[in-house]
C-alpha cells in the first residue's frame, strides 16, 4: 500500500473517531438524563436503539479501516482498535448477556447470567475510554502518523 493511500486511511479512521465518541458520548449523557418529568428523554428514546446499531457499525467500519491501513504509529493503531472493539462489544456483549440469561433461566432454572453483564457494563466502556485517551494523547504528542506534525 502506498503512502497516500495510508494517509488517506488514516484521516478516515480519525474521522470515525470522533463520529464515534461524539455518539458514544450522546448515548452516556441519555442514558444518565433523569427520568422524572423528562419528555426530552423519553423523546430521544426513540432513537437510542437506531443509534446503538449506528455506533457498532461505525465500531467494525473503524477496526476494518485501522487494520487496512497499517499504521506506522503503534500506540495510535493499538488504541484506535481498542476503541472499535469496545464500541462493538458493548451491544454484542448486551445480546449476549440477554439470550444466555434466557436460556440459563428457560433450561437450567439458574439466576441471571453475569459474565456478559460485567463486560457490557464495565469492561468494553472502561476499554472505550482508554482508547479514546490514547488516542487523543497519540494526536496531542504528534504521534498521529503523519496526520499532525511538532514543528
């Protein structure tokens, strides 16, 4: 792959990034807003399952874009990774979490499930935020492979 090409990978995957922690960051904010007389919320309601599907699309777009191009800066592509993978395990972690406990509960009479329950509410948000530090210190030091450069 040549260098342009890399360069022009690279740009797209920073602009997933941000569309990404932008939804990311919409999604937190709702889901925290009070639910006491909150007609916003419950108007936004409406859109927070599209916007879920958004954001994992989004997520695979983003690792299939980091992997294609093969960036030179390490800890950028590491951390731009970390960030799709997150953002993709979140509802896939929710689903799975949802059909195990179902059919825990419908064969074996068991209690709710936990392991996919601690990965969708605190692994993947906790691997979401590193990556999105380290993406931004990789940007900030002038490690973006050649996106932003130290004078």
């Amino acid at each position: 792959m040549g260098e342009l090409q890399a360069h022009k990978l690279t740009g797209v995957a920073l602009r997933l990034f941000w569309v990404i922690l932008a939804i990311y960051s919409m999604l937190i904010i709702w889901a925290f807003m009070p639910v006491q007389g909150s007609g916003l919320k419950q108007a936004l309601g409406v859109a927070f399952l599209p916007a879920v599907g958004v954001l994992a699309a989004l997520g695979v777009a983003e690792l299939l874009v980091v992997l294609r191009a093969g960036l030179k800066d390490k800890p950028l592509n590491i951390f731009l990774c970390m960030v799709a993978l997150a953002t993709i395990g979140t509802p896939a972690c929710i689903v799975l979490h949802n059909v195990v406990s179902y059919l825990a509960g419908t064969w074996f009479g068991a209690p709710e499930e936990g392991f996919f329950f601690i990965l969708a509410l605190f692994v993947c948000p906790l691997l979401f935020v590193t990556g999105s530090i380290g993406v931004i210190h990789s940007l900030m030091n002038g490690n973006g492979s050649g996106v932003h450069s130290r004078s």
